[in-house]
C-alpha cells in the first residue's frame, strides 16, 4: 500500500482568474488513507452546489503561450497546461477515460503561471525516496535559486519515478464542490516509466508544515493527464524551477 501524498479538498477552492497573482490550494496531507476524504489544513470557501460562477473557460487562456497550469475540470475531470498546450482528461461513465485537446471546457479550480524560461535542470538526489523527502528538496532548490517563499511556485519533474499513483477524478453528482470518492474516477499507476510532472509549490502556513505539492502528470507525450496522489521518486529524476528575470 502506498504513502497517499497529494491530497484533495472536499470543497474546491473558488477558480482562480489571474495568472500571476493570488492563491488556491490544495494540501499536502502524509499518512492519511485514500478513501478518508477528510477538510486538511486552511479552511476554505467552496462553491455552492450547482455553482459555476467562478468557472475559467480555458478558451480565455490561449494567449499565454508561456502558460503552466493544473486544475479540476467542471463536472469532474483533470486539467494540465505546459508550454501553452492543454489537456483535459475527464472519466467516463462507462469507467473509461477520455482526453480533450485544446483549450475546450471549464476550469472550476485552476492554478497557473506564466514560465517564459525554465532553469537547467537538476538531479533529484537518490537519498530522495519519499513524497516528504522531495517535497522539502524542491523547497530547498527553491530557495538556493532565490525564489520567494511566500508564494506558490510551479515546478516540472522529468524522468522516471519508481512507481507514481494516479487519479482521474469523478464526483457523484457531477458538481465542482462533491467530495471526491475513492470509489469513483479513475486510479491506476506507472511503473518506470518516462513522465512530465507539472506541479505547484505551496508555502508552508501554520496548518500545513512542511511545504505541500501538487502534481499533474502526463506520461511522455500520450494525450493522457491525471492528478497525483503519490509517487516514490526514484534515480534519475530531474527538477526544473522557472529562471528568475534578468
């Protein structure tokens, strides 16, 4: 059984509609089994049932090329932006996964970025072997490459995990603020195999220490994105952090 290590909310955080301003999150939360579908750390607001006021058509994203970004698509579903390519990945009634190209849908939970330039990478550490471990080394990366710890900070990991657990999320009615079910979506895992993880930094705040990640991953170039709930790292395994402006 693994260590869950990215967590989800029973109640989406509102959309967020800026790239490069203001917070949503999602928690890190160690030792907690999958199906405890429990609110962690910073209480906050969910969208009330039905509600989709606060939904970002990813159509109004299509002029930032340097966008990044992950997210919960409306009516259930996982969303990932790398490069100014999306992917939308949603689960099917039929237990089947279906994946949209293009910036078509909406967003109910987004958190984005713009990168015009990503740092060489650098090696995750083989001393790296748990979701704690990499969390606090990508927090220390962070910070020797002079980025601010007070905001969320995307990130991309290249290479071969040992073993990463997935999720396609699906909620029982269909509505943005349903706690997701461990038996619903879904659940699967790769095993040394080539992956692009595009993930958030979240800083540490008086209920959530150490840092929290959240991760999208997408398995080489497969037209195929689904949440993160756990992974072993691994050798091999290459960190990249945004470049600072020069």
């Amino acid at each position: 059984m693994h260590t869950p290590l990215f967590r989800r909310l029973a109640g989406f955080l509102l959309a967020l509609q800026r790239g490069g301003t203001g917070l949503g999150l999602l928690l890190l939360e160690l030792g907690q089994p999958l199906a405890a579908q429990q609110r962690a750390g910073v209480r906050l607001p969910a969208l009330r049932p039905g509600s989709t006021r606060n939904a970002v058509a990813l159509d109004t994203l299509t002029s930032r090329p340097s966008l990044y970004a992950v997210g919960v698509a409306e009516g259930g579903g996982e969303i990932l932006v790398a490069g100014g390519d999306a992917l939308t990945t949603h689960h099917r009634p039929d237990g089947a996964t279906e994946t949209t190209v293009g910036f078509q849908g909406r967003a109910v939970w987004l958190l984005q970025r713009r990168v015009a330039r990503w740092r060489e990478p650098v090696m995750v550490p083989a001393t790296v072997t748990s979701p704690a471990q990499l969390a606090r080394f990508v927090q220390q990366a962070a910070a020797q490459a002079g980025h601010s710890q007070r905001n969320w900070l995307p990130f991309r990991l290249q290479g071969e995990p040992t073993v990463t657990w997935w999720t396609v999320a699906a909620f029982p009615t269909g509505q943005p603020t349903d706690a997701p079910s461990a038996g619903l979506g879904a659940h699967g895992r790769f095993a040394q195999q080539s992956l692009d993880l595009v993930g958030f930094l979240l800083p540490p705040t008086k209920r959530r220490r150490p840092p929290g990640l959240h991760l999208h991953v997408r398995p080489g170039r497969q037209p195929f994105v689904a949440h993160v709930d756990s992974l072993r790292p691994g050798s091999g395994l290459r960190l990249l952090l945004p470049a600072l402006p020069q």
